[in-house]
C-alpha cells in the first residue's frame, strides 16, 4: 500500500503481533463481503436469522448477559494533565492507561481474525467528516459499523488522501466485566475497548469517536460535536427550516427526530424531514451560519417502546436489512419488544421460553441497527457536503414542574447557560427517588470528552464568531397536572412548538420577557384540531420562587467545575439573578 498509509499498515501489523490474530482481513464494504460475515455468523451462532416472510434480511444478536449496556464507570479520558479531563469524566494518566491495556491486548486475538475497518464520519466528500479506522475481533461490530457509518474503501481512500485518522482498536476479549475498560487518548486521537461486545463500547465510530474524541477535536479545529438530532421542518409554502436538538435519555429524542405532523398540519402541507437522530457536528460556515452534518449513517435505536402510535416512522424501517440485538421472538420468529404490541412473545432475549417471572422478554436496552436510508422521513440533506444550516437549537428535558413548555434564550451568552443548566427529573423506571433533578449540560454529561468547564468556554467562543448564530431554545414536554398527568400532548404535536420556535427565528412572533427568558405571548401556539386543549397557562407559567430556587440550585452545580467555568457564564447567572430579586 502507498506511503500515505504506511502509518496505518504499521500500526496494523503492530497490533496483530500484540494481540496475535490468527488472520488480518482489511474491511471493503461491499455486499459480497457482508453476506460472507453474515453467513460465518450465522454457523457460530453470533446471529439468528428472523422471519424471512416479514422480515427479509433482518437477524437477532443476543449478547452475554453481563454486557447489554454502556459501561461509564469503566469508560476514561486519559490527558496528560488529569485536570484537563474535568470532573465529568473519569480519568486515568495515559501512561498507566496504556500499560493496563497492552496486558489486556497482549494474545487476545489467538484464533480470532482482525478486521481493519477504515469509516467516515459524515458525508464521505464533505470537508466537514472526519475518519477513523477501527481494529476489531468482532464479526458482529464490522457488519453494525457497515450500517452506523460510511464504511469500506471509499472511508480508506479518504484516509489515503487525508494521512490522519482516530485511531480506534477493539476486541471482545473474554467478555469478563471484571476486564473491561473503554479508554479515550484524545491528545493522541485514539480509542481502546477492551472486554465488551455491546454498541456503544464496541461501535468505536458512534460515541466515543463521533462525541468523546470529536469534542476535543472540535475545540481545537473550532467546531462543535454534540450530542443532538438534526430535524427539517417544511413549511406549507416549501421552505425546509433546520433545527439541532439535545435531550437527556428517555425524553423523546428519536421520536421528535421522525416526527409526524398533526393531520391538520399534514393537510396544510408540513413535512418533517429527518437528517439525523443522535449526534450533530456543527461547524461556522462563511456566511457567519451554523451549518450542521450528522456524522452517521444510521439509527442504533433503543427498541422497547418504539411503536406504531410512538414512532410510525422508526417501526416502518424495521421490517428489512436490521439487525436486532436481545430483543425477544414470538412463535413465528419475529423481532419483540415491551410497548411495540400485545402479542405474547415465545422465547425471551437470552434465549430461554418466556416467562413474566423472568423480567422484561425484551432487554430494556435492547436496540435495533439500520441504515438511515430506510427511515420514511429521510432527508437526501444527510449527504450534503456543506451541512445544513441550524435556525434554531434546543434544549429539553424532563421537568414535572417550573420548567415551561418552551421558552427562549435572550442571546447566544444566555442560551450557553440555559445549556449548561440543563436538568431532568429521574423517573421510577431510572432509581427508586423520583423527582430528584439531575444536571445534564446540552445532554453530554457522558459524553464530553474534556472539562465542561473549558467546553462552555469554546461554546462561548464560538458564538462570537458568529454574525447569525442561531436562537437557542428551551422545550419541556413533560409539565404535569395536578394529578400527575402530562398536561401537553406531545409527539406529534411537538409540531406545533417548533413552529412558534421557527417563527420566532423569523421575527414573525412576539413574545413576553421575564428573568429567565421570552416565553409564547397568549394565543401564539396553534391548538386547532387538538381534541383536548391543554391548560396553556399551567405550561407556560413563570414561578419567580421557584426559579429563584432553580438559579441557587444552577450556581451550586457550576461551583463543581471552578476554577475554569467562563467568567461571561458566571456574569449570565448573576444578570438572571438580580432580574429575579
């Protein structure tokens, strides 16, 4: 191979001397390659082919018990200086980290083939993408990657081309919990995930390339890798507005990303274009814009609770070319999970026959991997090269009380902070206390792969350079009544929020000012065609005390990640502060 790539071949080589492989396979892409991994899969047992009548080309992976979700506790961001990492992240010195590693790598591929998997994140020609070349033991990590990125010998001649790549190597290991580490070496754009075969610890492109290691490039190429969707809104007179939105686990993320509008709203002509469900990297364009690319190719989607009343659009994409991971089967081999139907599956996610004593049939953290190409609302705009333009980003997150339906930041200076105080109230389902509010900053608690002190601070920095940034936002679909019923529809009608929001990114609305923000002046979110209308005055609300209380509560948790939180965040608090005495 050519001098460009003598890096890459190098450190190949290195690696299938530590790890001993038994064989090197260098990773194309192509269909015949695909059909050969799932084939070899099929005879270990790694996959199960599903029901061919209603779900061609689709197959089940259940993974070891002990391994079915991302490991943070065991998750690292090795810098050179320890302070650097921040609090928010577990750290280990790269030194020690790279010690504990090489013991773990050392012969762990005996017997096994190592596969080179060269991908692109993003648009394969965009100058905004950026590749990696992942090393890996797992069959089952190559074929999801084949569906999570741009993978194969196009990702391998960009790298060619380009000379620079994350590095990112891989195996499963013996699947002991015991040994298993994710470490992320940012300074050396490099990753290691030793131990666990599940996504987000084994797909090396989806977090810990496209959000840990991104971030920290980002800050020093001048962009932003976040962890938020990428939605087009249609209007009637066919004008596609972007939106970027961040929400905390369990707040309605993939379902606002697949939205479908209210008939009313679909017989006006709204269209909801989806470009991406998870991670947006957002870059300053030359006109002084936010311009947007989703840096994958596809969905790796939590299945329990996708339905046809949650998500029509996510079920749709499911009936073909998926793989399935610890879901449940019924009786004729069709992929199962809680909320998706009342059917009574047969076998439960570990294999054995169904019984309610066991727990859930499906794993709640069961997923499904598919290419974004198959999702009904797909935008070609997910292959732009120069990205979409951002009017608007929003935050969101679960708040049974205070928090209004929606509210605006004044300016980009606020919006940093509406971000970084961003909270949720856990539920039932997370822990035994409910209601305690838990401070997630732009939905990157796990995922920021430096200080959040110093990423507030490049937030900041980058708003400058901006001569039209766009309007950042505040939504809460979550308001509860009296009872403890949701006093907002939500779903599909999320809709209408967005179009107050776009509105007001066009001048076309007022709205009323208060301490923490602008809010929908009275009558200004459309409510025709909603059978029940919700008590608009509850939703949009503005409790002084309580607020007074919140920026107490937000002041405390900035605290945690002095001495480097941004002295123009901290005057930001203290103006809200004084407006609320």
């Amino acid at each position: 191979m050519t001098s460009k790539l003598s890096a890459l071949n190098e450190w190949v080589d290195q690696v299938s001397a530590q790890c001993r492989a038994s064989r090197v396979h260098w990773c194309d892409g192509s269909e015949a390659e695909t059909q050969r991994l799932i084939e070899q899969m099929l005879e270990t047992g790694d996959l199960l082919k599903l029901n061919e009548q209603t779900h061609p080309d689709c197959y089940l992976h259940r993974s070891d018990p002990k391994d079915v979700a991302r490991v943070e506790h065991l998750t690292f961001v090795c810098t050179s200086n320890k302070d650097d990492a921040g609090p928010n992240n577990n750290w280990m010195d790269p030194a020690e980290a790279h010690a504990l590693m090489n013991g773990l790598f050392s012969g762990c591929m005996e017997g096994r083939t190592l596969y080179v998997v060269p991908y692109c994140m993003g648009p394969i020609d965009s100058p905004l993408s950026r590749c990696g070349v992942e090393l890996t033991d797992s069959p089952y990590v190559v074929a999801n990657m084949r569906l999570m990125t741009r993978m194969g010998q196009a990702a391998l001649d960009r790298v060619e081309r380009e000379g620079t790549f994350v590095k990112g190597l891989h195996s499963t290991g013996e699947l002991d919990p015991e040994r298993r580490y994710i470490m992320h070496f940012p300074e050396e754009l490099s990753i290691q995930s030793f131990g666990s075969g599940y996504g987000g610890n084994a797909l090396l492109g989806k977090k810990c390339h496209a959000l840990r290691i991104a971030s920290y490039q980002a800050r020093s190429e001048g962009w932003l890798a976040e962890h938020m969707l990428i939605v087009g809104i249609e209007n009637p007179a066919g004008e596609v507005r972007y939106v970027a939105a961040a929400f905390p686990s369990a707040c309605g993320k993939t379902n606002l990303a697949m939205l479908i509008p209210p008939e009313a709203y679909r017989e006006q002509g709204w269209k909801v274009w989806t470009v991406g469900d998870d991670i947006c990297w957002l870059h300053p364009g030359e006109d002084g814009r936010l311009y947007a690319i989703n840096p994958e190719a596809g969905f790796f989607g939590v299945a329990p609770g996708t339905s046809d009343k949650t998500n029509p659009n996510a079920l749709a994409m499911l009936d073909r070319e998926a793989i399935f991971t610890n879901v449940a089967t019924t009786e004729d081999n069709q992929p199962w999970w809680e909320g998706l139907d009342d059917r009574v599956p047969a076998t439960d996610w570990q294999g054995r026959d169904f019984d309610p004593k066991n727990g859930p049939a499906a794993h709640p953290n069961s997923r499904f991997t598919v290419s974004i190409q198959r999702c009904p609302s797909y935008s070609d705009q997910a292959e732009s090269k120069a990205g979409v333009p951002i009017d608007a980003i929003v935050f969101g997150g679960r708040r049974a009380s205070l928090a209004p339906l929606v509210l605006e930041a004044r300016d980009w200076q606020h919006g940093v902070l509406v971000g970084g105080a961003m909270a949720s109230e856990t539920t039932a389902a997370a822990t035994g206390q409910v209601g305690v509010v838990r401070r997630d900053p732009m939905a990157m608690k796990p995922f920021c792969g430096y200080h959040f002190g110093d990423y507030w601070g490049h937030w900041l920095a980058l708003g400058e350079k901006l001569t039209h940034p766009p309007k950042i936002f505040q939504v809460n679909w979550f308001r509860r009544d009296a009872d403890g019923g949701f006093i907002w529809p939500g779903f599909g009608d999320n809709l209408r929020v967005l179009e107050w929001i776009l509105a007001r990114c066009r001048g076309e609305v007022e709205a009323s000012e208060t301490p923490v923000g602008l809010l929908p002046a009275d009558g200004d979110i459309n409510l025709d065609g909603l059978a029940e209308q919700p008590d608009m005055n509850t939703l949009l609300a503005f409790d002084q005390a309580g607020w007074r209380e919140e920026v107490q509560a937000i002041d405390a948790f900035l605290q945690e990640f002095e001495p480097r939180v941004p002295q123009a965040l901290k005057d930001e608090l203290a103006r809200v502060k004084s407006a609320l005495s």
